[in-house]
C-alpha cells in the first residue's frame, strides 16, 4: 500500500509519491517529459468535463480562434474553473449546461482526474491507499471549512486514511530532503504562490523542524491577483482606445487576455527592463507593453500586502530574540524581482534561497515523514492551568493545532512540550 502527497494549488498542482527504487519522495510527471505540474482547472462542456492539461490546452486553443464570434467565445469562458481551491465552499454551487454541481462534486472530479494520472505514472503496482494534502495558514480568506471539504472530497473518492499539512511547513521539509539545516538554524519560510501568502519560522530543534512562532497567511493575495491586476490594467486602456469592455458584462473574464497577463507576470521574473504581448480586440491587434517600473507599479498593492504578512512575523521573530539564518521562497509569485527586492529590505543580508524551477518542494514535504492516522482517531490534549513560569502552554496547543495538522499522537504531543520548555529556557 503507497501514499501519494498532493499540493492543490490555485494555479498548479503537483503530486508527490515514494519511488519504491530509492525509498524517496519524488515529484509525479504527468506527461512523460518531465513536466511535474498540472493546471488546477476544469473545463465544463456539453459531454462532461475536461480537466488539467487537455482543459488547458482548450483555453490556449482558443487563442487563434477570433474568428469565433464574441458571444459564442465568452460563453465558452464561462464555463472554465480556474479558482477552485480559491472560492470552494461546502454548500455552493456552479450551473453548467443548465446542471447544478456542488464544489464538493467538482473537488471530488478533479482529485479523482488527478489522482488517476498520478497513477500513470507511478505504475499498476503502486496501490494509492492514503494521501497526505497541504492546506494554506488557516485565515477568513481559507477558512478551516474548506480545509474540511477539501478532506471530504478526498474520503468521498475512496480514501479513508489521510493527513494534512500547513503548505510553509510542508515546504520547508521538502527543501530539507536535498538541502542541509543544521541544528538550531532558523528559517523563514515566504510562500507565495497563485493564491494565497503564507509565512512561518521554522527552527530546527532537536532534529526537529518546528514551528516557534504563529505561521501567518492572507489569501487573495497571489499570482492570480497579480495577473487579475494586469487584466484590470489592459481592460481600461482597451475600453479608452475601442470603447470596447473585454469582460462581459463587468463579470465574465476574457481568459486568453488574462493567460497573457500571466505569461508577462513570469516574464518580469527574468532580468529585462520591459516586456510586451499581443492578442486581438475586435480584429485588431494589441500591443501591450510595459516597463520594468509600470510593471512594479501595477502589482505593488498585492506585492506589499504579501511583504506585510512576512513583516508580522519577523517582528514576532524578533520580539523572541530567534534568529533568521535563511529566507526560503516557495511559489511562483515569489520568483518576481520585486518581492526579492522588498524581502532583502526586510531581512538585511540575510541569504535568500529558492528550491528551484519546478518549485515542487510542497509536495514532497507532504511526505518527508508522514504516519498518517485516520481522522477520528487524533486524541485532544487534556486542558492544563497556565503558569508564567512555564512555556506559554497556550502557544504550544495553538502551535500544535497549527501543525497538528501533521496528525501526531498524544505521546508525541507531551514530548513536544517538553522540548519547547527546554528551548525556551
């Protein structure tokens, strides 16, 4: 029996399993050439859905499709999922094709196309019986409820035995599989990705990755708002020039407008000053360029809210005299020269280190030490009366629930307190 560790994003989702061959997490590839992230969208059509990269391809084969005319194009549009994970509610529904489906109905399609092509991958042998899943810092823009209903929608498809695990917490994990952290190094985690900002302090202790401080998160603040900035942009000058709105409506977004806003947010990752693309607006060719400063502009609100988050923690950081010996980026959002700029302000010379291109380093934390139990079988710890001599006993419950979504058992639970009272003194 195999576990398979998932990272939903908003944008992409990658999937992580233990290569019976080296005994070692590695990243699934879904296509057979190398390519180890898979769009989070769906694609509802009159025959059912499509889902990942064939819907993915149906949006960017649309690009050249002008001639189709403007109506029949954005009702097509309106029939993509792109935020799932962003907007999943338990009790909401999307109509399609004049059929109501929950966001439950939807999570549970979309895992289940997931998971299936996870399996093409790891071979008929590798029989998936649990699954390990990374959530954002709970916050009001990530609710626990849907942390609930994603894990719902997991058990609904066949999978009784699962775990969970905060996305910065899996992230650091994942980067200690291939990277060493020493003993009583301390790491800040900055993980932007096409959602949401989560921050968190990682110290390693007694062997232990452990969070010391409360992990911060802010959701509507990822490569999704940036590129929704972009589309804001484009669509106020395209309304000056034509007279003409690319959102029908005020409401149904051009989704080929707004793939070129994200093809240019990853081209400011790179090092030129100005960057451009095109696409057409009632036959006519848009030329729509920017420079490096009008750029930083356009995404400074969304960038700063990101960059206010991580301020929160280090100064709780701080506050606690720990020290921060490494800045670690995870997402996609965080690759952007800006936010390094604005984190380097923040940290002083302190080192700043990426995983890597295929950022992937989420998915193989979901299974860097994982022992998943089943839900209901996760003991509470007894309530204790707080002494000021002691280690604050609230924090360490509260860290516990934090990172209990790591799922330990009380024994484990006992001896993390113990610890946390010898760090503290």
């Amino acid at each position: 029996m195999a576990t398979l560790g998932i990272d939903f994003g908003s944008s992409y989702s990658t999937v992580s399993w233990i290569n019976p061959k080296s005994g070692k997490p590695e990243a699934v590839e879904f296509d057979g050439v190398g390519n180890v992230k898979m769009p989070s969208v769906m694609l509802a059509t009159k025959d059912g859905f499509m889902y990942g990269f064939q819907a993915s391809s149906h949006l960017k084969g649309l690009i050249g499709a002008y001639e189709v005319p403007y109506q029949e194009r954005m009702e097509m549009m309106a029939n993509f999922i792109l935020d799932l994970k962003r907007k999943a509610k338990p009790k909401a529904t999307e109509c399609f094709f004049e059929k109501d489906y929950s966001h439950l109905e939807l999570l549970k399609l979309l895992f289940h196309h997931l998971i299936e092509k996870s399996k093409e991958h790891c071979g008929s042998d590798y029989v998936v019986d649990r699954i390990v899943f990374s959530h954002p810092v709970e916050n009001p823009y990530f609710p626990h409820e849907r942390v609930l209903l994603i894990e719902k929608a997991f058990r609904e498809i066949g999978y009784s035995t699962i775990s969970t695990m905060l996305e910065p917490v899996a992230a650091v994990k994942g980067y200690n599989l291939d990277h060493r952290i020493n003993e009583g190094e301390g790491i800040l985690v900055f993980d932007f990705g096409g959602g949401t900002i989560d921050v968190a302090y990682v110290k390693k202790h007694f062997g232990e990755l452990k969070i010391i401080v409360e992990p911060k998160g802010k959701g509507n603040c990822g490569g999704q708002d940036i590129d929704s900035l972009l589309y804001e942009d484009i669509r106020k000058k395209i309304r000056e020039q034509y007279d003409f709105d690319i959102s029908q409506n005020g409401k149904v977004i051009d989704h080929i407008i707004l793939s070129k806003c994200e093809e240019l947010k990853k081209d400011f990752s790179e090092k030129n000053e100005a960057y451009e693309t095109k696409f057409y607006v009632k036959g006519n060719q848009v030329v729509y360029r920017l420079s490096r400063d009008a750029f930083n502009a356009i995404i400074s609100p969304k960038v700063q809210e990101a960059i206010n988050v991580a301020k929160e923690v280090v100064e709780e950081v701080k506050n606690k005299n720990y020290r921060i010996d490494k800045v670690l980026l995870i997402g996609g959002s965080s690759k952007l020269t800006m936010v390094k700029e604005l984190l380097s302000e923040l940290v002083g010379n302190t080192p700043i280190e990426t995983f890597g291109k295929k950022d992937i380093a989420v998915a193989l934390g979901c299974l860097s030490d994982c022992t998943p139990v089943q839900q209901d079988e996760i003991p509470t710890p007894e309530k204790e009366e707080e002494d000021e001599s002691d280690l604050n006993k609230k924090s360490v419950t509260e860290e516990v629930r934090s990172v209990g979504v790591i799922h330990r058992g009380l024994s484990e639970i006992q001896e993390k307190y113990k610890r946390s009272k010898q760090l503290k003194t």
